[in-house]
C-alpha cells in the first residue's frame, strides 16, 4: 500500500499547473488596484437613496397623521377658572395695597 501512495506522491510532485496568460494576469491587477466604481457600488448608492426616501416618506406621514389628529381632537376646557386660582406675581402688591388700606378704614 505504502509503494502506492509512494508512486501517487511522485506523480502529484511531478505535476506543475499551467502558467496564466498574461491578459489574465493584467486583468486581476488591475481589478486589485482600481478603486470600486463597480456595478455594486451603484446599487449600493441606489439602495441607500431608496432606503433614505423610504424614511422621509415615514416622517412626513406621521407628521400628516399628528396634524389631523390634533385638528380633530376635542378644543382645550376653558383654563379662566383655572387660571383664576393661581396667584399671579403681580397679585402680591396688589393684596399687600388692599390689606393696608382695609386698615386705615
């Protein structure tokens, strides 16, 4: 068995793979050393487009859809009474002047 293996491995040593043409050669490097403006490059730009207009097309919807709903959306209580509880800073003079003169009378 081992006097097989020893006839296959002088075989396969004696083998050399044929050179490549020249054109071949030249056309790796020059794949190698160009900068990608490749066909994957334009698709790569074309997607990130699609994608990026995709997301302005989200925004502007739920801008739509946030509009109408606060166009449709029941007006705000009236906030007087409200308001009217809430000590103003103005208000402090005003009730200071008011107890003073309630006390010269």
């Amino acid at each position: 068995m081992s006097d097989r293996l020893d006839k296959l491995e002088a075989e396969l040593t004696a083998m050399r793979p044929r050179d490549l043409p020249p054109r071949v050669v030249d056309k790796v490097e020059r794949a190698l050393t160009e900068p990608a403006r490749s066909a994957q490059s334009r698709s790569d730009r074309l997607l990130l487009s699609a994608m990026a207009a995709g997301s302005l097309a989200a925004c502007v919807i739920v801008g739509v859809v946030l509009t109408q709903l606060a166009a449709t959306a029941s007006p705000p209580r009236d906030p007087t009474p409200v308001m009217a509880s809430i000590p103003r800073a103005g208000d402090v003079s005003l009730a200071l002047a008011r107890a003073n003169m309630n006390e010269m009378q």
